[in-house]
C-alpha cells in the first residue's frame, strides 16, 4: 500500500483535529536497510545540530547512509524542523551485559538525545519503518513528506486536536521506540502515574504529551519483559476486579497477578489506541469504553479506525465492520 | 513563692438560669472539675481538660468553657506553651511527657495541596453509575511475570505470587495498643475494620481474647518490647507488623506505667503486673539493616511464609534511604509514620520537634523506590495526621498504596483530641483502664461509628477519583500531576515533585 | 518406642529445613538429629511439640527463636539471640553462644555450656506461671540482664571470672545470679545488689542440678557456691525521669 489511501482515510476525519499536528507511520518502507535502525530526527538547525548526533551515533556504532528526509513546501505549513533520517547499526559489542544489544543502545540513545534538548529529537527509531509527522492538517503533513511516494505494509495515521500541551511537531502522533508505534485518541488520566512508572526503568518523556508513555510502556512490558502483545494490553486495560473474581481459578491468578505487577502501568482515563510493530497491529479501548473504535476486515487486510467512514474512504467494499468490547483488544498479524 | 500558681488553662462556667442540678457533669468530669456544695454544683476548672464531657452530657447547653481566660502578656517567640514548660521543668527538672500528636502550630502541607478534577479534555467519571475500584493490595509484588500461553491459547503463570492484605479501601487503621488505649476501644474498631473490609493493627500490647473473632482483620505487630509476641500471635494475625519507630517519637522506645498494667494487660501483653512495660528504643536484635531483614525472615518463617510482614518506621530525615534498605529485604510494605502521629504520651521534645511531616517523607520514599525501579514490589503505608478524605486522596497521590488512621478513629468514638491520654482518666472511655470510665464506651456504638468514618470517607474517595475522571485507585497512585501546591515554597515543591498552581 | 529422624543439613536452606522438622514432628518424632548444620538461621522457628532436636554442627542466628514446647539441643557453638523470644521448652548449647542470648526470652530455659556475648537475657520477662531461665556456664559480656523484666539469670563463672559491666541496667524484673563476688562497679543504674539466702539457694538449686546433669558435671560445689544475687532497685526504673505536661 502506498501512503495515498491513508491520507484520504484521514482526512475523512479533520473534524477531529485542529490543525496542529498529524502524522503517519509505515513498515516496509526501507527494504534496501531492512538491517539498519531508521532513525528519524527532527534538527532546529542542521548546522549546529547535527554534529552532535553524528558523534555520539559514530561512537556506538555505523552510520551506513543518512540523507534529508524530502519534504516538499506546503502554503500552511511551516517547517520549522528539518526531518532526517540516519540508516544505523550499532555495535552489539558496546553493551555486553545485554540480552538485546542493538535495540538497548538504540533505546538509550534515543532517550539520550531527546533528553539533552540540543536541538535534536529522534522521534523514529525502529527497523525498516519510519514516522512522517510535523504540525499542520493530515493532507498538508501528507504532502509535505508525499507519504504516496512510500510503499508499506502496516499503516497507522493519526490528527490531533492537542490540548494539555501544545501543538509542536514532537507532539504529533505516532509515537514510536524501535519497533512499536502507537496512536492515541483521549487523554491518560493516569499519566503521572504511569510516566514515573517508566521513568523507574530508564525511559525519559521528552514530548509533553501522554501518548508517548503508550509506546514505552509497550516496549517494556513486550520487549524487555517478554510478554505477549495482548498479555501487555491487558496489562494496560486490565478488566475490573470484580470480572477477575468471578473467573475460573488459573484465569483468575494470572489476571491477578498481571494487574497486581503492572498497577502503575495500567492506563486510566478515555483512549482508543492503535499499536503496532513489524508483525503486528493492535487497537484498544479503555475499560468503561469512553472512546470510539470500529474495526474493519476486508480479505487479509485489517482496519481499525474512530469512525467507519474512515474504513470505507480507505475500503468502499469492506465485509465487516465491528465495535469490539471494552478493553478487548483486536490483533492483527502480518502474514509470512 | 518563686513561680506560684500558673492561669488556669480553661474556665468553666455553668449558666445557673439554664442547670437544673441534675449532676450528669459531676458523675461523668474523671479529672474533678464539679462538685455539689449543698444548693450548687461548684466548679473547680484547674481540674479541667476540656475533654468536653461535661458539655456533651449537659442537657441544658448549661456549661461553658473558655480557652486561656487569662493569658500571659502576649509575646511571638514568648509563648505560653514556652513560658509553662520552663516552670515545670524548673520545678521538677524532669523530661516533660505529652500526650496526642504534635503541638507546634507548623504549616500543614495537606492543606496547601489542591487536588484535579476533569473538563471538557477527558470526562469526570459519576460513581453513582461507573464502577470506581479502591480495592487494594498491600504486599510484595513480583518486578516481572513469567506467563506464557501454552498451545490451546491458555496462559500458564510461573511466578508464585506472595500472599498480600486484600483492602476494600485504602483507609487501614493503625496500631493503638490495648493498655494505651481501652479494651472496649480496640474491640469497636477491630470490629468496623471487619465491617468494612479493611485492617487495624493491634499496637503493640498484645492480642486480648476479645479480639480473636477479628483476628484475620488484625496485623499483630512486634515491638522492640516483644510484648505478647508468641508463634500464637503471630499465627492469628493476617499480617505482622515490625515496629521501629513511631512519628510521634522517633528514636526512643516507650513506657506504659506500671500502674496500668492492671491482670488483664498483664496477660495480653505477657509482662509482669504492676512492672512498666518499658520497649527499649531499637530492637536487640536489630542493630543494622541485615538484622532487620533477618527478623523479617525469622517472623516469615515462623508463619511458613504464609503472612506479610510490614516494617513501620518514623518519618526521619533519611527516611526514603531506610525504606529502600527495607524495600530490599522480604518486607511486604513499609509503614512511614508522619511527625503529626498520635500517641498516648510521648517526650514534648519529641513529639514537637523530631521527625519530618508525613506528605514530604512518603513522596520522597516513593520517589527513591522509582529510582531503584522497586516502587511496585512493596506496598508503602502513610500514617500520622490523616484527618479526612481529602488527605487520602493527597497521600495516595504522593505515592501512598494505602494510609493508617488513628486519632481520627479516636475522634469517631468520642475522643476530643483533649490530649490527655496518658493521665488514664479519660472520660470517653478510651484512653483508659478504669472499669467504669472504659465502660462508658458502647462498642457496639462505637464500631458503627467508625465504620461510618471509613465508609464516609470510601464514597468521597470514589467522588474524588470519579471527578479526576480516574477508576482504579492504582491510577491515582504517585499521580502528582493530579495535585497541585498553592503558596508552598518552590524547593518543597521539588520534593513533593508537584507543579505550582495555574501551572 | 521412641522414634528418631534424621535429616542431613549439608547445603539446605532453612525453610526446607525447618519445613522437614515440622513435617517429623507432625509425624510424631521424638527425636530429630540434624547433622552437618553451617550458618543456618532460625531453626526450629515458631517450633511446637515434645519433640527433642539433636543438632550437630553451627546452627545461625535466632535459633530457636518463637519456640514453644520443644528441646533443642547443640553440639557445637550457637551465633547471636539463641532462644530468642521462646516461650516454652528447652534450648541446651554445648559450646558458646553470640549476643543477644534469650532475648525477650519468656519461659522455658537456656542453658550454654560456654561463654555468652554481650546483652545475654535482655528484656527476659515473666508473668503468671510463665519464668524463663537462662544459665551461662562460663563468662557473660556487658549488659548482662538488660531490661530484664522478669526470669532467672545464672552466670556460674567455670572458665574465670566474669567480664561483664553495666549489668541489669534497666532491669526492673527478675533476678540475676552470679557466682563469686561482683564488682559493684559492674552493676548499672537501676540495678542492686542483695544478700544470697538461704532460701535463693534452695530455689536455684534444682536448676543448677538439671543444669549439671544435662553437661555431665558434679552439681554440689556449684549448689553449695557462693553467690552473689542482683536485682532492680524498682519495678519502675524509669518513673523519676519524668513530669507531665
């Protein structure tokens, strides 16, 4: 799927936005340096900016090609970033003490850099996939990267209507760390919560807004903690105690003890999110069901949006459109 | 005369128009106060403590009472409390006892701390129709899970979960020990604690007989004492607590005089009669933070690991350092006892000037637990001077699992907060072991009223998280996004790791 | 016929340890010989029963610690607090012991044939028909009877004169017995000193006698010693420290 079906399906949508912020994230997109980690960073000044991101990156590992992401000047939308993206490989060697080296220096890295707030910020970090977003409406964002010039696999787009903090291009949904990607529709009322929780094992929330805790609360509870995807959602949106009382008894004590492990990692307050990585694409609600989620199945292709017509701008011909449960997440997974 | 007779700390009056000499005040004042002189009831108001007994049981509104009728000539650093302490002690040269908690007029951070709610960007949720969860575990929690799906699509669980205190809400109340407080005292509130799903601890005078039908409500706790402290004890209770230190006198042990140590408290607490109950300040057996982790174990392994074991501390300087040293043994919880904790007598000293205030130690424990990635293995309990929902909800925001009450049960039952507790006359029934002043307490009376209190403060709970559109109390949890500090200072603000208001 | 167990302790933890005791005892062993002990703490932890545990080796810290009914017995040296906390029953160590030794003890006995650390019998307490004895064959250290509130204490001094000062400091309970003289420079505040009587004297002999037949020595040069008997000044040492608000 090239990106020109999603910015329809996005912009069927405006009404949920306000202008300052979209995005889009694709998985396949870089065939040619599947091997290398994508990272794309935001620069306030490529002169000033990028030697520092140069050498720390020359120092744990290859840089194998790095270029300007190409953007094309769009009327109303203002560049105040310029997007790059480094094609990277790290040097296992550099964290011996890792079961999983290369994603623990891209990770740390990542957080790194985006913590220093030296006019850097690497908003995109996994294997063959990247993050296109910046301020402004989903066609402009759209055409300001011509996502229609990229071939991917799993698509996720996101409009924003921001309201904690303000719209800036950091702020814009996906949010990504290695693999996992998330979009978010509501507010984490469990924020603090849950961002001190992350905090607690390294991570560093850099984008003043709460979806980004999504992302790495996935990446730790799925990649360094080795759950399943859906055993990670449910940690997240874990069913009310009293759902957990009445299940037969092992249900019950693996229920318990992920809600018991996992407290400060259960998200509160209204959200719809959509999650993926390279093999998967996940999309939940919150337990009391306070935002919108309809899934869409069309042959071996899975949609999952706030509004069906979304779907059908995307699939005029979809066979089924669902409304899944609160809290039940529906996966998909990318065929081998 | 060198120092002569001190002014009265209160007046008591009684309108003659309004009393019909019905003598309730003589029969319920334990300290002396009335008296009938043929047609009068004469009042002799040195005596009083303004327990308030008198006025409660007044039938007319007859008798009033007035606080400081004569004062000093008024001075800021000169106060009265400063002047009165130099005459006692120039008299007597002794330490001078004090009974409730903390008397210094020091700022409360509670209420300077203004709590969320929700518009517009998400929705407050009405608890009136959603379910809003104040269920809480207190216990170690594993860092990480081993569960896996077996082929067929069951998950199979391969950590083994250490049992944990299950709590209908996060209001526990916390240990007053039968001898500083009254038999009819303790059962009343074991019995709302079993009424309302939640726990009290026993202090540390032992478990009476009366106590057993509540005994899974109850964490037995071991003193330095070891008072009433058997493989029995610990058996009954449903959880053990390890008393280090206590808020409202940190670093020293405590004395219940020997004239309280009547048969019964004897018994109870397994120390001989008439002797005073004297708990040294540290533990023998505990001179290090290795000896404490063994004397968790060693309380573990005499129960077959079957009940968690909390360590209670006293808010100090250091105390987010000793949490995580305790964090780190097998305790399930740590208890951090506030400067403002209760107590039935305690060194003036002390009790004013020792110790930090409960909302800066339990965020500075919970931030410390984080920063060791450790803040979800233990359950962390704050305690001293929780007087409302409000204060709940703030203590858990700061990264409380649960809090302890104690004078606010006291307050339920009567208690006048009159701080005379260490005097044994206390005309409420409460703190005393007079047959017929600790008759006077209901308990039957008394447990509804408790009850009351954690029910009452359960449902604002669940309005408050409700309004913070939140619905599960581990959501509020270190929330401190949801708090925000009005006209504290900017550094107590870093500790509280809490946002200015309109910030 | 009495039944006899025996458990290997080389290499196993305490739990699993203490998990086979209680599982002997459950079965109705009367006698437990556990031997090639090392280091291992709290056993015989919350233990009840007749049963008699013959330990062989060096058993850790807390031995025997909240111990009600049972007969521990040690061949070997015992660490810190032996008995502590006990309630009933029986702990006989046939070598040193650490600090600490019957710590809050509350009844049953102690008996250690060697030396014992500092704050042997602190905050040792009776009541009712609970008394807890702790005999010390050889020497004890500093702040021997410590906030003793209760429970006999007997130093009998075999290998030398005793070491310890400040002795029953804060004890406002029971007795501590000493043969020979003491120094009244070792005896802390709150402690005195009184004559031995006769009466003290047949009171202490059946347990210098069980004490004497348990290690295999002659009871009468040790009834018929002379002994020095200290006891608290008041049942409430502490009351002149304060005044009331």
């Amino acid at each position: 799927m090239d990106g020109s079906g999603i910015r329809q399906a996005l912009s069927m949508m405006n009404e949920r936005g306000s202008g300052e912020g979209a995005g889009y994230v694709a998985y396949g997109i870089y065939p040619d340096y599947r091997d290398c980690y994508a990272l794309h960073v935001f620069f306030d000044n490529i002169r000033e900016n990028k030697s520092v991101v140069d050498a720390t990156l020359a120092q744990w590992g290859t840089i194998e090609h790095d270029e300007a992401i190409p953007t094309y000047d769009r009327p109303n939308l203002r560049a105040v970033h310029t997007p790059w993206r480094y094609f990277f490989k790290p040097d296992p060697s550099l964290a011996p003490a890792s079961t999983s080296p290369e994603d623990d220096i891209v990770s740390a890295l990542t957080m790194r850099v985006n913590t220093a707030r030296r006019g850097a910020l690497i908003f995109s970090s996994g294997k063959d996939v990247g993050v296109f977003k910046a301020g402004g409406w989903p066609e402009d964002v759209a055409d300001f990267y011509r996502i229609e010039d990229y071939e991917g696999y799993t698509w996720l787009a996101h409009n924003r209507y921001p309201t904690n903090t303000p719209g800036w291009w950091g702020g814009a949904h996906p949010f990504n760390l290695l693999g996992w990607s998330v979009v978010h529709n509501g507010e984490i009322t469990s924020y603090g919560t849950n961002r001190r929780y992350i905090e607690s094992f390294g991570y560093t929330c850099t984008m003043f807004t709460d979806t980004e805790v999504v992302a790495y609360l996935i990446d730790l509870l799925v990649r360094r903690h080795g759950l399943e995807i859906d055993l990670a959602v449910r940690a997240l949106a874990p069913p009310f105690w009293e759902e957990i009382d009445r299940m037969p008894e092992a249900e019950r004590e693996w229920n318990r003890a992920l809600r018991l492990t996992y407290a400060p990692a259960m998200m509160n307050g209204p959200f719809a999110i959509v999650a993926a990585d390279a093999g998967t694409m996940i999309g939940f609600t919150d337990r009391t069901k306070l935002r919108p989620m309809v899934v869409g199945e069309c042959g071996d292709r899975l949609y999952i949006s706030s509004e069906e017509a979304a779907i059908r701008a995307m699939e005029p011909k979809v066979e089924s459109i669902t409304m899944p449960a609160a809290g039940e997440p529906v996966v998909g997974r990318v065929a081998p | 005369m060198t120092i002569g007779s001190l002014p009265p700390r209160y007046r008591i009056s009684i309108d003659p128009v309004r009393c019909m000499e019905c003598e309730r005040c003589i029969e319920n004042c334990s300290y002396g106060v009335f008296r009938r002189d043929g047609e009068r009831i004469l009042v002799n108001s040195r005596n009083c403590t303004a327990c308030h007994r008198c006025i409660a049981c007044c039938p007319r509104d007859a008798i009033s009472l007035e606080e400081h009728p004569c004062d000093y000539r008024s001075h800021p650093l000169w106060t009265r409390e400063a002047r009165e302490a130099i005459y006692n002690q120039a008299r007597t040269g002794r330490i001078i006892l004090a009974g409730m908690g903390n008397a210094l007029d020091y700022p409360v951070i509670f209420d300077r701390l203004v709590l969320d709610a929700c518009q517009v960007t998400n929705p407050s949720l009405d608890p009136l129709r959603e379910p809003i969860e104040l269920l809480t575990h207190i216990g170690k929690k594993p860092a990480r899970l081993d569960l896996r799906r077996r082929e067929g699509g069951d998950v199979e669980l391969g950590t083994s979960l250490t049992p944990n205190l299950r709590v209908e809400t996060p209001i526990m109340i916390g240990h007053m020990s039968y001898g500083a407080i009254s038999l009819n005292a303790q059962v009343a509130m074991a019995r709302a604690a079993k009424e309302t799903g939640t726990f009290m601890g026993t202090g540390e005078g032992g478990l009476h007989s009366a106590i057993y039908p509540y005994q899974d409500r109850m964490i037995v706790q071991v003193a330095s004492g070891r008072f009433g402290v058997n493989i029995d004890y610990l058996e009954r209770g449903a959880a053990i607590e390890i008393k280090i230190g206590q808020g409202a006198k940190p670093g020293i042990g405590g004395h219940l005089p020997g004239e309280k140590v009547c048969t019964e408290i004897s018994r109870t607490r397994m120390i001989p009669e008439g002797s005073d109950a004297i708990s040294p300040a540290p533990h023998h057996d505990i001179y290090s933070i290795e000896d404490l982790a063994q004397l968790v174990r060693a309380l573990k392994e005499a129960t077959e690991w079957k009940k968690p074991v909390f360590v209670k501390i006293a808010a100090v300087h250091n105390v987010a350092a000793i949490a995580a040293g305790i964090a780190r043994s097998p305790a399930d919880a740590v208890v951090v006892d506030g400067f403002r904790g209760g107590t039935g007598a305690a060194p003036r000293v002390f009790r004013d000037h020792v110790g930090i205030p409960i909302e800066a130690a339990v965020s500075s424990v919970d931030a410390k637990l984080r920063d060791q990635g450790i803040r979800n293995e233990i359950s962390v309990i704050a305690s001293g001077g929780i007087r409302g929902s409000a204060d709940v909800a703030k203590a858990i925001a700061l990264g409380a699992d649960a809090v302890y009450i104690g004078t606010a049960a006291l307050v339920a039952m009567g208690c006048r907060v009159c701080g005379n507790c260490y005097r044994g006359l206390c005309p409420w029934g409460i703190a005393t072991q007079h047959p017929d002043l600790v008759e006077r307490l209901n308990p039957d009376t008394a447990s509804e009223q408790v009850a009351n209190l954690i029910r009452a403060w359960t449902l604002e709970l669940a309005e408050l998280l409700g309004a913070a559109g939140i619905n599960s109390i581990e959501s509020m949890r270190g929330n401190r996004d949801r708090l925000r500090g009005y006209m504290l200072d900017e550094s107590l603000m870093q500790v509280l790791d809490v946002k200015q208001v309109g910030a | 016929m009495a039944k006899q167990v025996a458990i290997d302790g080389k290499g196993v933890h305490y739990t699993p340890l203490n998990q086979r005791i209680r599982k002997a005892v459950e079965d109705g062993a009367d006698e437990i010989v556990v031997s090639n002990v090392l280091g291992q703490r709290f056993i015989g932890d919350g233990l009840r029963g007749n049963v008699t545990v013959r330990i062989y080796g060096v058993p850790g810290g807390d031995l025997a610690i909240f111990m009600s009914g049972p007969t521990v017995i040690v061949h070997g040296n015992a660490e810190h607090a032996p008995g502590n906390t006990m309630d009933a029953g029986k702990l006989i160590i046939h070598g040193n012991a650490g600090d600490a030794v019957a710590h809050s003890m509350r009844g049953g006995k102690v008996f250690v044939r060697g030396d014992i650390g500092y704050r042997g019998g602190i905050h040792m307490k009776q009541y009712e028909t609970q008394c807890p004895i702790l005999v010390v064959g050889g020497s004890a250290q500093t702040f021997l009877g410590e906030y003793m509130a209760g429970g006999l204490l007997i130093v009998l001094g075999l290998n030398g004169p005793i070491k310890a000062r400040e002795i029953g400091s804060g004890i406002h309970g029971g007795e501590i017995i000493i043969r020979g003289d003491v120094d009244a420079a070792c005896l802390a505040t709150g402690a005195t000193q009184v004559p031995f009587t006769d009466e003290d004297r047949a009171r202490i002999a059946p347990v210098i006698r069980e004490y004497a037949g348990d290690f295999g020595l002659d009871p009468e040069p040790l009834v018929s010693a002379d002994y020095t008997r200290i006891i608290p000044a008041s049942a409430r040492p502490f009351v002149g420290k304060y005044t009331w608000e």
